[in-house]
C-alpha cells in the first residue's frame, strides 16, 4: 500500500513536470472479442479524458511521464505511463466478479471480502419493459426478496419483505438507502437512473442500520457522472396492457337460467369499465465530467393509463449528481438531488368489484331500464335501487373524480476528505420532503360513494361530497464518520467509526364536505356552496401532527482480511428513538461475522472462490406509530351543542414499551468458478418483544388495549441462487428461497384474524395463529363434500362425534375446524435466461410461487346460489356448486394458488452502436390452478395490513394486466 | 490547510450538536392524560358545561343504543326480537343466531365488546371522580352513574370487578357487586348503610326535573330495579324495599304519565300521512325526536343527530329500500325484527302495537310502492309481514315486523335525535306493581296499576292477573327498552324454549366473561358451565 501511494506521488510529480511537453497519444481499446467503443482515457489527476469511438480508438494530449487510465464499465481499469511512444494499444479484462466492489453500510468492499448475506443486482440483471415502480426491476431477481404488486393498478403501492415476517410493527418492509441516505424514498427515483441494488439481507449485514436495518436493507446507487463531453442518451418505451384475468360469472343467460331477475339486457360489465391502456416513457440524459468534476443530469417522463377506466398517473422525475473536488483532490464534494412530480387518476377499484357482482341483465343507461325509471336524478345512469351493496360500475367510475399529486423532492451532499492516507472523514446531509395531496369528488348524481357520512343520489336532502387529503412529510440526515485503514503484507485493516442523526416529522389533514347545488361543475372546485356548512355535525374534518421522531446513534465497524482469503467483520450500533417508553429508549445491536476462501488453501483446479461464511447480529424494529407508549384521549362535545364536553381514553399508557429486537445467524458459502457461480444461505431469526396492541384488563385500564412488548416470532430458511454459462451465447440463472415464520410466544394461546366482512360475514375470521404453530394459517371449516337444503355439510374434524363449526368456537380445542392452506408460500423462485443471438439478445424471465393459498372472497359472498340475492351475479367458476345456496366460509373457498409465469419476456436487437431496439411482454402467461384473478400471494390482510392475516384475496383487487413494450434507447 | 481544519471543526460541532438531543417525545396531534384532567376540571374548555358531561357521555358511549352493543346482547338474547340471517347477509359468524339461541361462547363479539364498554365507561366516570373537582352533589351524581353501570355489567355476567378507581383486579361475587352496588346508590341518596327513605333529606342529590342528570328519583329509579331483582343476584328477595323505592318516585316525583291515546308515529311526515313525528302524544311521545321535555321521563340519554350520535334504530331494523319512506341520508341495514309471538301478544286494539312496530307495506315518499328487486318472493314489492319464515339460513329479506318505538323523523340522519329513557315513570309504576304483589304473594295487587298503564294504550282493563299476564304486560309496554332479558330472567322464562330458540340450560341466565378478559387477568374466573 505504501509503495502504491509513492508511485502515485510520483506519478503526480512527474505528470505536472512533463506538463511542458505534451505530445499526441493514440490506439485502440478493445477486450478479447472486439473494439470496446466508449471506455474512458484519462490522464490521471488532469481534467483531461476522451472516450473511444465506435472502433475503440481514441487519441489524447499527453506529455512523457503522464499516467493515462484506461477504463471501462465492467472491466479492470489499466494505467500506462507514457512514454516516448505515441501509440498505445490497450487490451482490457474483464473485471473478476469477486474483486466487484459492492456498497454496503456506510462504505464498501470487494465481494470476495463480504462475509455475510448480501447479493447486488446490476442494472443488465434487472427485469425489463414499462417498469414504473423502481423495486419491480428487482422482482424474482434476488433470493429471499419477495416482491410483489397484486393486480394491475399503476398507482399501487409494491408490497416488499425480505426473508420473511420478522415483526408485526409497521417496519416489516426493508429500509432503503439511496446513495447513502437511510430512509430515502423510491418513489422518488426513477428506475431509469439506477445504477445497482445491494440487499443487505442478514442482521450482521443490516445491524450497522441498528433499529431500522430489522427488515432487511436495500442500497440503491444512482447512475453517476461519466467522463468526456457529453453523452446525451434517449430511451423511450410504448407500451399496451389489457385486462389478463378476471373471475368468472354468469353470462346473462346463466344467470336468469339460474332464477337471476331479468331486467331484460345484456351488459359485460368489466368490458364497460376497462379499456386497452396506453403507457410511454421516455427517458432523457446526459452525462460528462472531466475526471475531476462529473455530472449526470436526467429528465423521465411517464405517462401510464391502468386498464380500469380513469385510473392512471403522469410523473415527471429528474435528477441531478454531481461531483466536484477541491483542496488538492483530497476533498471531494458530491451532490444529489432529484424531484418527482406525480399526477395520479386512482379511480375507483370498487368499478371493478361491482361489476363482477352487477346483475348482467342490468342496463347502463336509465334509458333501457325495464320499468319508469327517473334517470335524471342519477345522471343518466340505471340503479337497482333499495339493495345492499349494489351500484351501477359504469357510474361509478365515470362520474366521479379521485386524483392524487405527489411532490417529492431529496438533496444531500456528501464531503469525504482524505485527513491522511489513511484516514479518511465522511459528512452526509440529506433532507427530503414528501407531499401528497387528494381530491375525491361525488357528483350529486352518484348513488356510490365511498362512506356512510355522505348523502347519495337517491338521499333528498344531501347529495354529493368532495373530499381533500393532504400529507406531508420531512426527513432529514446528518452523518459525520471516518475510518482508518491498516495495511500489512498479510493484512487489511478498515475500522469505521461515526455518528448519525435521523429526524423525521409528518403532519396530515383530511375533511369532507357535500350537498352541492348541482353539477354544472365540479363543485370540489367551488365548495363554499355545500349545504353542510349550514347543518352541523356533517363537515367531517381530521388532522394530525406526529411530533418529530428523533433518531440518534453511534456506530462502529471493522473490517479485517487476512492473508486475504480469511475475512472478519464486526460492527456495533448504540441508538435511541423518540418513539419508545421514557425508560427503554436505548438499544445496542451488535453483529459479527466471518468467512475464509478455501479455494487458494485446498488448492481447487477451476475454482476462483469457495467461501464458507457465518455471521450473528442483532437488529431493532421501531414500532411503526409515534407516541405508543404513551396514553392517547379522544374529545366528544356533551350533546345538543350546550354542554360543554368530555374526552375519553382511545389507549392506556405503557411507559415500559422498548425494543424489539432481532437476533439472526445466518451460514453461507459462495462458490464461484469459470462458468458457474452459486451462493448458499442458511438462517435462523428470532423476534423478541414484538410490539403488538393486545387485550388489557378492561376494568384496571379503562380501555381493553394498549401495546405492549408482548410476544415472539422465529423463522428459518434458505435461498439459493446459481447462475451458469450453459453456452457462450446462453446464461441461465435460477433463485430459489423458503422461508417459514413460527409464532414462538403470544398474549394468548392463538388468536384469530381476516374478518371477512359484510354482507353478512362480518366476524367471520379466516385466519388463525397458534403458539408453536407456523404463522400464516388459513383456518375455518371443511366441507365433506355435500349439500343439505342448499347448505354445505361439514366435516367432524376431531372425529369426536359432535359438529362444533361455529366462528365464536374457532379457537376451541373441541372446534371441528382445520388449518385449510397457507397464506405464504413455501418456496419462491426466479428463473432467468439470456441467449444471444447475433444482434438479437432474448431475455425470458419465469416466476413462480408454490405452496400458498388464497382465500376466494369474491367466491366465498357470490357463488352461493342465495336466494335473495337474485338481482346480483353469481361468481361461477369451475368449482361452483349450484346446490349451495347458503354462504358459509369453509375449505370449498380456499384455493391452492401455486402459479408459474412467464414474468417478462424481452427481445432486444442492437441495430448500430448508437441504437438498442427492444419488444418486452410482461405476464406473458401464467400458469395456476386457482379461479381468481391474480395467484400472487397477499402477504398481509389487504384491508387493514395485519401480517398475521395473509392468504386472503379481498374483494377490492384491482385486476391484473398483461402488457406489451417497444422499447429504443439511443445514444446521441 | 486553515481551511481545512476549520472544516473539519465545522463537521465535528455539527456532529456534536445533534448528539445532544433530548428525545423526550411529546405528542401535537392527540390529547393526551395532561390535557383530560384539565379538560374536566375546567367544566369543558370551548364549550363552557359542566364537569359531569364527561360522566353522561359515558353512558351514551356505553352501547345503549345502537348496534353490537349492551342494547344489543339484552335484547336480541331474549323473545322480543331477533337477527335473521337474510341469505348472504347477517351471518356474521352466526353471533347474533347464538345469540338469539342462548348458544353463545366466551368468544362471542357482542358479550366482549359489551364488557369492554362498560368498563370504558366506568373508567371516564372513575376519572372525572378523581380529577373533576366534583361539587358533593356532582359526586354523588357520578357514582350513582358508576353504580349503574356495574350494575349492568353484574346483571350480565355475575361475577365481576368493581372498577371504583381503586386499579384492583379482583374478581367479585355477584353478591359482592349487588351489595356494592346498593351501598354506592344508599350513599348518594344519604341512606347510609341500610336502605330507609327518611335518610333522603341528608341526599347530595337534588329532587328537581333533570333529564340528563340523576336527582333522587332516578336514583331511586336504579334502586328499584337492582331490588326487584335482588332474588336473581343474591337469593335474597328485596321486593318490600324495590315497592318503597318506586313508590316514592310516585308519590313525590314531578313526574306524570306522558297523557292518554296515541298517535300513530312512524309513517314518516309524508304528504297525506297525518301523523307528524315531531308532534306526536301519549305513549308514542315518550319515545319520539322531540321527547326531551316528556314528563313520564325522569332519566334519559342524550342523542343528538349532529352533537351527541350514537342511536341507530333506524338503520338496524329497517329495509334497504326503506330509506326512501323517510328520505334518509343513508341505507338502512335490514337486521333487527320482532318475533311474530310477541307481536301477537298485543291485543288487535293496543294502541302501542302501532307505535311499536313498523308493519305491512311500504310506500316510498310519494305513496309508491317501495321494491326489493333481490327479493325471494315472486313480487317485488315490500310489505313487512308478522310472520317470519325462519331465523337462518334465509330469512325472508321482508320478515317479520320492524323496530319502530323510537320514531324515525323526515330526512333523519345516521344519528338519530331521540332521548333514550332509563328510568321513566311507566317503568317505575310496573316496577312499583310487580314488587308490591311479589312481597304480598297476590298479584291483584298490581291490577290498578296494570289496568292505568292499558287504559293509555286503549285496551280494556283487567280484572285479574296472573305472573304470566303481568309479564306479557310488562313486555309489551317495555319493548325496544332493553328491559326483557332481565325481566324474562326473574319470571324463569328465560331458558324456556320460544320460535327457534330450544330450551337453554340454567346456567345461560349469566353471559360468560369474555375469553379476552380471562387472558389479559388471570384473577377472573370463568361463569359456571362455560
């Protein structure tokens, strides 16, 4: 190391002193195959730099003695000092996989020197096509990440868990890191601009994120600034998506065959609220820099329609890095920033339930109904009025309005300053601000609207609501750390050292006001003119503040290589919050991990890495809500407006409330050899003190709940991934992982979740957890098969002669229900395959997911043949029984939903150096068994997000699409 | 290399200066124990009231009367009314089927929410007690409240925990909490330790008409009730003391009967109905929008549509279509029906068979007829019949006869504006009867008073009487008042076996204690036979 940096010294000496001398150097750039056109020459520590040109050649002022870098993504960099030569032919390698340098926390290594369960995803790896959401470039990439976007809804948030459940707090998704800064928000990076992801997936990995690292740690680096003039880059997709399943009903037919009332149409009612949609994205940026200072500028623009009619968004994102250095190169200087701007149509996914459910023999139009009909007073459209839960889809989601606009905005800067040559200080501060606004508007025409509060069109007296949701959201980090770097002839030492300060605040407002005169406008705009300013008690208005959460902590790590094939590293993190009891507010997560290549020291032929590793750590979970610890009242005035007023206790006080705490030890191994490269990992995680809102003496407390540390969870698993050069033209890469979550310790023996919901089946609870018992249960009653009077006879599970089936005795130890599928799957892979050919590269990604099970809930209300329900659809899939006439949840509703699927297919053509053409499907085909729309599992309750109620496909999906992409990319 | 260094001090004081945060936390957006202590003491900040507002909206909170709750559990578990299942609707996990067949389990959602409520209740109650800064009669007026809750709650589940503020656990008997409960009620009616009405002249409580606050009589009221059924609680009959406590509010409370005849109340105020609920008389008055001032009231609940929400009625019983009779904001429920049997034990010309249900067919705002187009019955159109064809699985959508004491006003909103009585003078005088004959053993006792109550109802007296007559009286005058479990329980018909419900085993005339409450204190223990 010390002989490096002399070379460098002199090297620096010499290039200032031949400064007097340049002279004209020129050749050629290429690997074993071929030219490399666009790797970069440098001379090192000038702001001079070219890049070569289509056939690798490249010529550049240069003076005897300069040292010129040769460089190129993906390859090992070469340094030449010049000589007296003026033709300087380079031949570069291809960088050994094992000496890739990936991020990690709060610095970096070389993958050979990473000892615990990491993986990086480059951007060739990432999946392709009209990709809005940044996290589903990674979808399937990455063992043990699951990912996944029920349905199709563009403005729908991906639902992301590493390795399982660990906590059922509100921090069960991974903490992202963008270019350094902890907790950054992907929605406020375009996946265009990302250059990689490292998922940190271990405690011993994420400890040194201490409380938030719980869940795992995503890492995204940015694309960042080139070298030479500028390069301008276009990329720009258009793309098609059209509805890929739905469940089945009645066709008009069917359904008076079946004793539906007719009302003497025909209508496809899914046909009439979705539509062929239309997305382009294009893509604008430009990058240069002269080594010394570099830059990368971008523009991204995305226009996407969801299939659901209104339903879509605009976004415009651009982003900014920069990098600049002063005092000598010792300090330099980086600067990020970037801003989104979304518009986004949310529609109303309730279009899309009632329409599965509308009578087929409805008309849309209050024109054809069957009978008088006052269609005026409902806008023109037809209603079967006087039901429940029965509105026209069409309606629905064309008179009314539901748009959101999001504001996102991140800068930060980073100053890392060489103190010493090896001592090195880092300084990050970064803030970002969120803002989300909403407006809902219900014409006075709309028999729909989304609450009780409102009056409906067929209320005389209120008709019409508008409704305005604001949020915000701050956050910002200051980091201040260094690290200390010790070389020997059979060791490296880096001990890293800081402090980092995270504060985040986050305020909300919401009111609803209705009862407008008309619609000659949309009186969102004009609301002065709701009646329910007059009338008290029907402006409903709501607002919040979270005082700021403060995060204060203090880390260390060290990093040792010996004789560089054994490996140890260890961190430890000291952090406290605001959110947690007066007298817990301190927690200490420590992580150690170490591994050795034993390729060198067995002496393996063709071998390159055999890397055996362990590590422990320990990591924290915040509670996901401010002030839990703490009592919390709510107000109500005293009646008839002259009484003053009085509150009352919405929670009990729990001052004790601390840490949940994580412990993981994970084995590895890494193999790498010359076609083949695999990674192995084993864990165990066990969740302490998980913080959950349980069940309290009603008659000690005054309230029947407050949240308390109260229970454990453990879980165990495995990922794998393999990737191999079957050809020189095929590469073909498979992960797989598993994972299963036990519920080690409980307020209660078991509990259960999911409530089905009305009609009808409210306290219907399809979920249960067991103490001992693998979370995820989807628990009820088994049908035997047969029908009496049109109800389902079930099955005396426990064989004790006696038929218990009732929900109030389903967690009895006499009850005859059993456990009728897993919501979480027992084994997720990701297959990918590359072939080239020619000029053409054919990326085929398959997916799929086995061993879980969905809860059918649009089956469980709609199949039944009841009676009284005749004025709305039947569901009338494959497993209908037309006996049963009576809805009872049990097994019959409880489907498999392994599913395999060609994810995302693209065929790509390298038509000139300049320009890459490309045709992308994504949900090509699935294959499953199971009769709804999507077989992608539900992680957690739809509804409310309770992780322990998953398995269950609710009602308010949002069907899924399949999409067809032409994709360019051009360099200028 | 200056610069550098004042660099680097810059970095290190930035450093330094955020890592000597304080992270206490304190909360902007909820009310937290600091602001309700203040809030109470100062009588209401913004609204100038009174300390014990906090106290009464306690007992509006505590289920009284709307869906799920106290009103609830008391009602659909006895022979007044019932919870079809419809089909695909109301199901619900068949708690209210169990409910209604004496089945239920200490899992049961209504007998858990109702125990958590009350004790809410009870502990705002318990707050403005320490923390309010009560006058003596403020106080005495509080604990009258927290009496009656628990007694609620030791009329539903027995063995309970007296929540006096103390933050014991422990489990008392049903004796314990009777005994109590009656010491508490004594005490604010300056009694001391035996019950003995001359002791009312040393009472906090005042003898003036306050509907929405306890004077003597409503406490009185309480007494009454606890006495009367003080053989169920304790195996000790107390029906002198229940006769002498009612009495009294008779002979000396300003209260009357609300006058004679009754008005049809719950057409709606359509154009060609006559009946106006907002003007309504006699025994339809007590229950109406505008019954705050009725003088058979001697203690109410406020409900307010827009100020103090929480009645419901309307949309718990009432027809989907149904909403465009009385043009409400929003669509009724379709769940509540009284059973055909109880109907029928009104006589053809009881004046209080109209008022206290909604029945036949049902005309839309503008006289059409309203239509249910999901219906099973081969017409469309809606007409409540008496007779219901069965509790489950497909109850008939238009069944049985409809909820409707508490008449719905003309575009009622979700809230509905009538006061809920808990002690009115109807109640005392049946309470005085009952009590009177039962410590005689001779029920002629009870006839005048029997006879005046039918005489408003325009149905002819009696000339004598039996338990079961008394009974079938008392039902039909306190229907809808949350009355008939406890009153079914202390004639012994309450495991008897009545439409769908079959005979149900003694130990049912107590709910269990929730399985919740067993898990979170380990000091309860289970009802007999759960």
């Amino acid at each position: 190391m010390k002989l490096n940096l002399l070379k460098l010294s002199l090297a620096f000496t010499i290039a200032f002193s031949g400064m007097l001398s340049a002279q004209q150097v020129s050749g050629n750039v290429s690997d074993e195959t071929g030219p490399l056109p666009g790797a970069t020459v440098v001379v090192q520590g000038t702001t001079t730099g070219v890049v070569a040109d289509f056939d690798g050649n490249y010529s550049i002022s240069a003076s005897a003695g300069d040292v010129l870098v040769f460089s190129y993504v993906g390859y090992t960099a070469q340094e030449i000092t010049v000589g007296n030569q003026n033709t300087i032919n380079i031949v570069l390698q291809s960088s050994n996989e094992l000496e890739e340098v990936l991020v990690t926390g709060y610095g970096s290594q070389q993958q050979k020197e990473i000892t615990s369960a990491v993986t990086s995803i480059s951007a060739e790896e990432f999946n392709q096509g009209a990709i809005n959401d940044a996290s589903q470039l990674l979808q399937g990439k990455v063992a043990g990440l699951q990912i996944y976007n029920r349905g199709g809804d563009p403005n729908a948030g991906t639902v992301i868990r590493l390795r399982g459940l660990s906590s059922l707090g509100a921090n069960i998704s991974p903490l992202v890191v963008i270019d350094g800064v902890v907790g950054a928000s992907l929605n406020n990076v375009d996946p265009s601009d990302i250059e990689s992801y490292t998922v940190l997936k271990d405690a011993s990995a994420a400890a040194i994120y201490g409380s938030r690292g719980s869940s795992g740690v995503i890492i995204v680096t940015t694309k960042s600034g080139g070298v030479g003039a500028a390069q301008l880059t276009y990329s720009g997709q258009l793309s098609s998506s059209s509805i890929l399943n739905q469940i089945d009903t009645m066709s008009p037919q069917e359904f008076i065959a079946s004793g539906g009332r007719d009302l003497s149409s025909q209508t496809d009612w899914l046909d009439e609220v979705t539509r062929d949609a239309f997305t382009q994205i294009h893509n604008v940026s430009a990058t240069g820099g002269n080594g010394k200072t570099n830059y990368r500028v971008s523009a991204n623009l995305r226009e996407a329609e969801g299939i659901l009619l209104n339903s879509g968004f605009d976004q415009f994102n651009t982003r900014l890095n920069f990098s600049t250095t002063a005092l000598d190169d010792r300090l330099k200087i980086d600067f990020n920033t970037s801003f989104t701007q979304r518009d986004q149509k949310n529609g109303f996914k309730e279009s899309m339930r009632y329409a599965t459910l509308y009578n087929p023999t409805a008309p849309v139009y209050a024109v054809d109904a069957p009978y008088a009909f006052n269609g005026a007073q409902f806008g023109g459209y037809y209603e079967t009025l006087g039901l429940f839960d029965s509105y026209n889809p069409v309606s629905i989601i064309k008179q009314n309005l539901n748009n959101g606009e999001r504001r996102e905005l991140n800068y930060g800067i980073n100053l890392t300053y060489d103190v010493s040559d090896n001592i090195t200080a880092y300084f990050r501060s970064a803030r970002q601000s969120s803002d989300y606004a909403n407006r809902v508007y219900f014409r006075t025409t709309s028999l729909w609207n989304s609450s009780n509060d409102y009056g409906g069109a067929d209320s005389p007296v209120r008709k019409g609501a508008a409704e305005f949701y604001e949020n915000n959201s701050e956050f910002q980090l200051n980091e201040l750390y260094g690290s200390w770097k010790k070389s020997t002839d059979d060791m490296n030492l880096v001990v890293t050292a800081g402090y980092s300060y995270q504060k985040e605040n986050y305020n909300e407002a919401f009111f609803a006001l209705g009862d407008f005169p008309g619609d000659e406008i949309d009186y969102i705009d004009a609301i002065e003119y709701s009646q329910d300013l007059l009338n008290a008690g029907n402006v409903i208005a709501n607002s919040g503040r979270n005082p700021d959460t403060e995060i204060d902590a203090f880390f260390a790590r060290v990093n040792l290589t010996w004789n560089n094939n054994f490996f140890l590293n260890a961190s430890i993190r000291r952090e406290g919050s605001t959110r947690l009891g007066a007298d817990n507010r301190y927690g200490t997560f420590p992580a150690i991990s170490m591994g050795a290549d034993l390729a060198p020291i067995l002496g393996l032929s063709g071998v390159q890495q055999l890397k055996p590793r362990i590590s422990y750590g320990v990591t924290g979970n915040l509670p996901g809500q401010v002030g839990l610890s703490q009592e919390i009242r709510g107000w109500s005035w005293g009646g008839g407006g002259s009484a003053g007023g009085s509150t009352n206790l919405l929670r009990a006080a729990n001052p004790d409330l601390k840490w949940e705490e994580k412990t993981e030890l994970n084995f590895g191994i890494d193999l790498t050899m010359d076609r083949l490269s695999a990674t192995l990992d084993i864990y165990e995680q066990t969740s302490k003190d998980f913080i959950i809102n349980r069940v309290v003496d009603a008659a000690v407390y005054g309230f029947d709940r407050r949240f308390e540390n109260a229970g454990q969870l453990s879980s165990n698993g495995f990922e794998l991934s393999v990737n191999y050069d079957v050809t020189d033209n095929y590469n073909t890469g498979i992960v797989l992982s598993s994972n299963k979550v036990v519920l080690d310790e409980y307020v209660q023996d078991s509990d259960k979740f999911g409530n089905l919901g009305a009609p009808g089946q409210n306290s219907t609870w399809v979920t249960r957890v067991k103490v001992g018992e693998q979370v995820g249960q989807i628990w009820g009653p088994v049908w035997d098969g047969s029908v009496t009077n049109g109800s389902q006879n079930f099955k005396d599970v426990n064989g004790d002669g006696e038929l218990v089936v009732g929900q109030n005795n389903a967690l009895d130890d006499n009850v005859d229900f059993d456990v009728l599928g897993s919501g979480i799957p027992d084994l997720e892979i990701g297959w990918s395959n590359q072939i080239t050919i020619g000029d053409y590269t054919i990326n085929a990604f398959f997916r799929g997911a086995f061993g879980h099970s969905l809860v059918n809930t649009f089956r469980a209300f709609y199949e039944p043949r009841v009676g009284s329900q005749k004025s709305y659809n039947y569901v009338n899939t494959e497993l209908a029984n037309p006996e049963i006439k009576n809805a009872n949840f049990s097994s019959l509703y409880v489907e498999e939903a392994d599913f395999f699927k060609l994810d995302n297919l693209t065929i790509s053509r390298q038509v000139n150096d300049n320009m890459n053409l490309s045709l992308n499907v994504q949900n090509a085909f699935v294959i499953t068994d199971y009769t709804g729309s999507d077989p992608e599992p539900a992680l957690f309750d739809l509804l409310d997000g309770n992780p322990l109620a998953p398995g269950i496909d609710r009602r308010n999906s949002y069907y899924s699409a399949r999409s067809f992409t032409l994709g360019i990319n051009y360099k200028f | 290399m200056k610069t550098i260094n004042k660099i680097i001090l810059g970095i290190g004081l930035i450093g330094i200066t955020y890592s000597c945060t304080d992270l206490e936390e304190e909360l902007l957006g909820d009310l937290t124990s600091d602001f309700s202590l203040e809030g109470i003491s100062t009588g209401g900040s913004g609204g100038g009231g009174d300390a014990l507002t906090g106290v009464f909206n306690a007992v509006r909170n505590a289920g009284t009367a709307n869906h799920g709750g106290y009103f609830s559990v008391q009602s659909v578990s006895s022979d007044e009314m019932a919870i079809t299942q419809k089909g695909g609707d109301w199901y619900d996990g068949g708690i209210w089927l169990e409910m209604h067949r004496h089945t239920f389990t200490p899992a049961n959602g209504p007998v858990t929410g109702t125990w958590s409520q009350q004790y809410g209740s009870i502990a705002e109650v318990n707050n403005a007690i320490s923390n309010a800064g009560l006058d003596a009669n403020q106080m005495a007026q509080a604990k009258v409240v927290r009496a009656y809750l628990h007694w609620r709650l030791m009329d539903l589940y027995g063995n309970i925990v007296i929540a006096d503020g103390s933050g014991s656990s422990n489990q008392s008997s049903r004796s314990a909490v009777f005994n109590w409960v009656e010491g508490e009620l004594l005490s604010a009616l300056g009694m001391g330790s035996s019950f003995d009405l001359s002791g009312l002249s040393n009472s906090s409580l005042g003898t003036n008409d306050v509907k929405y606050r306890i004077n003597q009589y409503s406490a009185l009221g309480i007494l009454a009730k606890l006495y009367l059924n003080a053989g169920v609680y304790t195996g000790t009959e107390r029906y002198s003391d229940a006769a002498a406590a009612a009495g009294h509010i008779i002979d000396n409370g300003p209260y009357s009967l609300s006058d004679s005849g009754i008005s049809v109340p719950n057409l709606g105020k359509r154009p060609a109905v006559s009946s106006d609920p907002d003007n309504l008389v006699g025994y339809a008055a007590i229950f109406a929008p505008n019954n705050e001032n009725n003088p058979e009231i001697i203690w109410s609940v406020e409900y307010d549509e827009a100020t103090a929400g929480g009645m419901n009625f309307h949309h718990m019983t009432l027809h989907y279509a149904s909403q465009y009779t009385w043009n409400f904001e929003a669509q009724p429920w379709n769940g509540y029906v009284a059973l055909e049997e109880f109907v029928n034990s009104y006589e053809a010309g009881d004046d209080r068979r109209k008022a206290n249900f909604i029945a036949g067919p049902q005309l839309d705002y503008g006289g059409n007829a309203l239509v249910d187009l999901a219906s099973d019955s081969p017409t469309p159109e809606i007409v409540y019949s008496i007779g219901i064809n069965e509790l489950e699985p497909n109850g008939a959508r238009t069944g049985g006869y409809r909820l409707g004491k508490f008449a719905f006003k003309q575009f009622a909103r979700p809230n509905l504006d009538n006061d809920y009585p808990i002690v009115r003078l109807g109640d005392v005088h049946l309470m005085h009867a009952e009590a009177t004959a039962r410590a005689a053993g001779n029920w002629a006792l009870a006839l005048p008073e029997v006879n005046a109550i039918r005489a408003r109802a325009n149905v002819s007296a009696l000339s004598s009487l039996t338990a079961e007559q008394f009974l079938a009286e008392r039902g039909r005058e306190m229907f809808q008042e949350a009355s008939r479990r406890t009153d079914l329980i202390r004639f012994g018909k309450w495991n008897d076996s009545w439409w769908e419900k079959t005979n149900s085993d003694a130990y049912r005339t107590v709910f269990p204690i929730p399985s919740e409450q067993l898990t979170a204190n380990s000091s309860l223990s289970q009802n007999t036979g759960y």
